[in-house]
C-alpha cells in the first residue's frame, strides 16, 4: 500500500497472529475484560460529545443517513447493546428524535435510509418497544402507502438502496423482523421483489448487457452498496429464498457471477461498469459492499467462491480501508469495518474480529488523524452516530450487522 495515496492512511497495523490478538480477545474468542472497558468508555464519551450537539441536528431532515431517524436508530442500537445504567433513557432520547417528526412527513420517499419510509419504519419498531401501540400502528400503515407506487414497474423510480425500491424493500423486512411478522404480508414482499427483478431484466434485455440484471441510477450503471447491483442483489437475497427461488438460477446468480468478473488485481470492484479506476473503498462504492454481498450470497447458495471473493475483497479493506474522509459508515473507517464483522459472523474465524478491532481502535481516536470533516458531523451515515453505532456493535459481534442494510 502506498503511503502517498490521499485517500487513505497506511495501516500500520500488525495483522492477525495469537499473540498479536491476545491484547484484545481472550482463549475463547471474545473481547477481554480490559478492551470491552475501553469500548465502553469511548462509546460513552462519543455519546456525550454527540448530545452536547444534537440540537445541531436540522429539523427538517428526518432521513436515516444524515437526520434524525438515523439519531434514533443509534439510541435503539444503543439500547440493545450497550450495558450501562438506565440504559432505558436511550429509548426515551430516540423516541425524541422521531415522534414530534411522524406528522410532518409528506411520503415522497419510500426508502430506508434517504426517504420517510425509514423513519415509519424507526418509529414502528420504537413506539411498539415503548408500548405506543397506536401510534406504531399508523407507522406502518402509512409505510404500506407506498407500496402500490414502489411496485408499479411503469414508474420511473430508482432501484437503489438509498433513494429506490431497494430501500423500500428493506424498510418492509426490517418491520417485519422486528416490529411483527404479521404486519407486512409476503405478498407486500414480493411485489417489490418482482418490480425489482422486472425492472433490471428490462434493462439488461434493453441494453443488451452482459448482466442478466442491470441497473442505473443517474444515467449510470453503478455496482456498489448504495446506488448500484451490489445493494440491489443484497436486498433481494434478505429477502428470502422462496422469494426469489424463481429467479436465481437465470438471473441473480449469473449476476453475482458476472460481478466477480470485474475483480480488480487488488481485491477491489470498479464503482460503475464502465469505470476502469481503481480508487474507492468505501461501503457506497468497492470493495467493502462487495465483502456484504458475498458474504450473504454464500450463506444463500451456500458457496465457496463467494466466500472466496468475499475474503479476497476484504484483504483489499484491509489495506487501504482507514479512510481520509473520515469515521463515517456510507464513506469512511466505521463502515469499512464491517466488512470484517461480516466476515466474522458467516467464519467465527477471529482473525476477521481482530481486524474490525483494529478498524474499532482508529475509530476510537476520532478527531485525531485529521480527517476531513463531513457534511453533517453528528450523522449516522456520515459522522460521529455511525460511529458509534460500529464500535456498539463490537460489543456483541456475532449480531452485528450494518444499519439500513443487514438485519441480525
């Protein structure tokens, strides 16, 4: 790895060794008494640096990835994961950053992570965990809204996760995984699920692409996690198997094949089909979504060359993960890092835990290695809640997952 390289820092880091973990993960595997209390200690300063601020937060952003849904999926993270006392608060502090937001939303945007579909979502699984019964009820129902649109393959929408009906698809399991199986029908499901598949098929056929299924997003054909195939393939695989059992073998894994055609030597993947640069590693563009969609297409298929690709991809973060634009998830340390958590969970092999530690460690000198600074420094996707949200998970690592993404 080049030193020179602006976009990110040498890692300096000693990779894996027993003895090189030993500082860190004691003989069952599992963080030591000594490291967990360092965890604690930072996510709980970092808690404190991002409450002094969180007025900061604009009261007209109420997304997942800069606004205040993501605030409150931080504070239920938090709720679940870190062991403090009165932890019970963390609900109380999320609940403010949803509630006075649910009757201002105009449903425009139906996904997840940039649209108010995701802040329905939030605040159904909130407000059933805080007994609001009620009022979780009408989240729901007014998510359910944008299902006709969303699966209206005539309509111009976007596929993607961050704005298109990728992310629709995940705001519908994340509420039927944790709020009630029984609140969204598979047949909810699966009409986005056929939309999603009609729409790339169409546009393969179309173009005459070598993929079975493409996508574009502004005109450009775009692979990674946020706005491209990477992420699209990933929700379709969440989704579940007799959901899309139909369609694999024709479509989606001779699209998962055809990716793994465009492996740079390096272990990375160009960030549009026709780009031949060589340059992000980031869980929005390269290497570390790719790491995702591996890792999930191997538990599916239950196939050893995506997890092949999936450890081969990950070497790539490794090297050249620890990012100068910051400690963020969509672009930066923290997101990169769970890469490896994802690796861990699908393996129990510890040496991809120790490499989210040591991922963890430079996350936990925030505001030390002179980073730039983001857009919105309190966010979830692109500062200092992203970050926290990385280093809780550390604390239970087998159920770790990237929020707005993977579900535990």
């Amino acid at each position: 790895m080049s030193s020179g390289d602006d976009r990110h820092f040498p890692n300096g880091c000693d990779d894996y060794s027993s003895t090189a973990a030993a500082k860190f993960l004691n003989e069952h595997g599992e963080l030591t008494s000594d490291f967990r209390k360092d965890l604690e200690t930072e996510i709980s300063r970092l808690c404190i640096k991002l409450e002094k601020r969180s007025e900061d937060i604009g009261e007209h952003d109420h997304s997942v990835y800069t606004g205040h849904a993501g605030i409150a999926l931080l504070y239920m993270h938090l709720y679940k994961n870190f062991p403090p006392f009165q932890k019970y608060k963390y609900l109380k502090i999320a609940l403010s950053h949803v509630e006075p937001y649910l009757s201002k939303l105009k449903l425009k945007r139906p996904s997840f992570i940039c649209g108010e579909a995701g802040i329905l979502a939030v605040g159904a699984v909130l407000l059933n965990q805080l007994n609001m019964k009620e009022k979780a009820e009408d989240c729901v129902k007014n998510l359910l809204k944008f299902g006709r649109e969303v699966s209206d393959v005539d309509d111009k929408m976007p596929d993607e996760v961050l704005y298109g009906r990728a992310g629709y698809l995940f705001s519908l399991l994340y509420v039927k995984t944790l709020y009630d199986s029984d609140a969204v029908s598979s047949a909810a499901i699966e009409s986005v699920v056929e939309a999603l598949i009609h729409s790339g098929k169409a546009l393969a056929l179309e173009e005459k692409s070598k993929f079975p299924l493409m996508y574009k997003w502004h005109d450009k054909h775009y692979l990674g996690a946020a706005h491209g195939i990477v992420g699209i393939l990933y929700m379709l695989l969440q989704a579940g198997k007799d959901l899309i059992e139909e369609y694999v073998e024709n479509l989606i894994k001779p699209t998962l094949d055809q990716l793994l055609l465009l492996r740079f030597p390096s272990g990375n993947y160009p960030s549009s089909v026709s780009n031949t640069s060589d340059k992000l590693v980031q869980w929005c563009h390269g290497a570390p979504g790719f790491v995702l969609l591996f890792c999930r297409a191997s538990e599916v298929f239950d196939d050893q060359k995506y997890l092949d690709a999936a450890q081969d991809a990950a070497e790539c973060v490794w090297e050249r993960g620890l990012l100068q634009k910051g400690y963020g998830l969509c672009h930066g340390a923290a997101g990169n890092g769970y890469a490896f958590l994802e690796l861990y969970k699908l393996t129990k092999d510890v040496k991809h835990l120790y490499r989210a530690i040591q991922f963890a460690r430079f996350c936990m000198d925030y505001g030390d290695h002179g980073c730039r600074t983001p857009d919105r420094p309190l966010s979830l996707f692109e500062g200092l809640a992203g970050t926290i949200y990385f280093l809780a998970d550390l604390l239970n690592p087998k159920r770790a997952a990237f929020p707005g993404f993977g579900l535990d």
